[in-house]
C-alpha cells in the first residue's frame, strides 16, 4: 500500500507506517545503525531472502531514509548508510526496544538496572569483542567527539542521569526507580581516582541522554577532570542497542560501563551494577590486567 492510499492522510502514525512498511525494515535500520551498512552483511545478520532485502533497502532510499555510497564499480557495491531523516527514528527505535523489554520481555515495572541472566543482560554482554560504531557526541564543553578516544584504552560509563544543585531537580520518583541513583557517586569515583586509570593508560568518559548544558553544570559543580557526552539523539544508544528505560518523558541509559581498546573494540562489560562505587575498582583492576 502506498502512503497516498493510506486512509490516515493527516495522521504521522499512519504516514511513517507507509514507509517503515513492515518489521523487517526496522530491522534493517537497527542493524545498519549499528555499523553493518553491506547488503551481504544484513543479509547474514537479518536472515532474510536477498530479494526481500533488495526490496526494502531501494524502499528506504526512495524514501531518503537511506542513501547508497559506493565503495565498488566492478562490480557496483554500495555501503546503505543513514540519512539525517533516517537517524530521526532512532529515538523511536529505542523507544520500541525499551518497551519490548519492560512489557513484552519483563513484569512493566520501571527499572534503571537488570537482572544477572536476563535476555537484556546477555545481550549487553554480547558486546565483547565488537567494533564501536562511527557515531560524534557532543562533549559537555560543546566539542565534538567519538564516544572512544582514538588510540588509547577507553572506560566508558553511561549512567541515567546526574544533576548539579539549583540547576535543574531529579525527575519526580527517581529514588524510587531501582538503579537510578547512584550517579553522582559514580562519577566523583571515577574522578578521584582519574590519575590511576591514567597511570594505566586508559582515559574515562561518561556518557548520558542529558543536553550538554545539564553535563557542563555538572562537570562544573563536580569538578570532574574527564569529559560528559551526550547522546541526547540516541545515536549511540540505538548503535550499541543499549538499555534504557525512559523517566520524566526522557530515554536514559540503565547504569553500564565498557571498556575499549585503541582499536575501538569493546574487551569487557559491566552490567547490571549494583555498586557504583565498587564498579569504579573494578573497572580499574581490569585496566590494569590488559
């Protein structure tokens, strides 16, 4: 059905469904924004027919969600990456993740952390061995950066949310929400001990759906000697398909750390933590071991 068919003209839900087409495309989207952008790579990744795919991939360039880069002539192979209106539905992406898992996957209860065990932990813990994906935050300062510094080992810690006084007060409930709190702890952790993971030669970045704004008063009321990034965008929550659960009408990272080799691969996870503090230890204990 064409979205000129559709009987919704002046509903968005209708509309973007005229173009999502069906679940696979959204499959496609997730994998291609998590760095397999060749047609033998999706197809291998989805399992689905060559023609099937073929049909959905011209379907999404048609539709400007994806454009073709060649990077063959003989014969013409082409990366499919995301377009500017393509990286507009991961949000949604995300979103439909987080509801799978609290809904369809879980009780419904509202979590910031997991279960040892759980689907959504297995699947972080996946992640070992995997090449970052080619994302640019936006550092607090207004800089912009990859979430891993080039060359050099990388923690990485993402956390829900933290908040300097008077600048803006917790979502209503936070306390009450498991996993949540705790970030502030994290964070002034992992800056009194920043001269040891340097000494080990790994640098320290954290990482949350915060505006940048929010990370500089906190950087600055902390006085944190490591940058914040912001993945206000999701852009690395869906690359990654991190964990989130959302709170105060925003998507936040459940408490998680990687750690990153120079060669932008990920060699260890942390998830659930239930100490954010301890986690700091041993986060550096496994700096030290590599």
């Amino acid at each position: 059905m064409k979205r000129a068919d559709l009987p919704d003209a002046d509903c968005g839900i209708a509309q973007a469904l005229g173009v999502i087409g069906d679940w696979w495309t959204f499959l496609v989207v997730r994998d291609i924004a998590g760095g397999t952008t060749r047609f033998d790579g999706l197809q291998r990744e989805l399992g689905v027919s060559r023609r099937a795919l073929a049909e959905r991939l011209a379907g999404l360039v048609e539709h400007g969600v994806l454009e073709k880069r060649p990077y063959s002539d003989r014969p013409p192979r082409y990366d499919y990456l995301l377009t500017a209106k393509g990286e507009g539905l991961l949000p949604a992406l995300i979103a439909l993740q987080d509801w799978g898992t609290r809904h369809v996957m879980g009780d419904g209860a509202l979590t910031a952390t997991s279960e040892d065990g759980s689907a959504e932990t297995r699947r972080v813990h996946e992640l070992v061995d995997r090449k970052m994906p080619d994302v640019v935050l936006e550092r607090h300062d207004g800089e912009r950066a990859a979430p891993n510094a080039p060359g050099v080992w990388t923690v990485l810690y993402f956390f829900p949310g933290a908040f300097a006084p008077g600048a803006q007060g917790y979502p209503p409930g936070w306390a009450d929400i498991p996993g949540a709190t705790g970030c502030t702890l994290e964070s002034l952790t992992y800056a009194s001990r920043h001269a040891d993971f340097e000494a080990a030669g790994a640098v320290i970045r954290g990482v949350s759906t915060q505006r940048p704004d929010q990370l500089s008063a906190f950087v600055t009321h902390a006085r944190l000697p490591y940058p914040l990034l912001s993945d206000q965008d999701s852009k690395l929550a869906a690359g990654l398909l991190l964990p989130t659960f959302r709170a105060a009408g925003v998507d936040r990272f459940k408490r998680l750390t990687l750690l990153v080799d120079p060669n932008a691969i990920i060699r260890a996870v942390q998830f659930p933590i239930s100490d954010p503090a301890g986690s700091v230890e041993d986060m550096l204990a496994l700096v030290r071991a590599q």
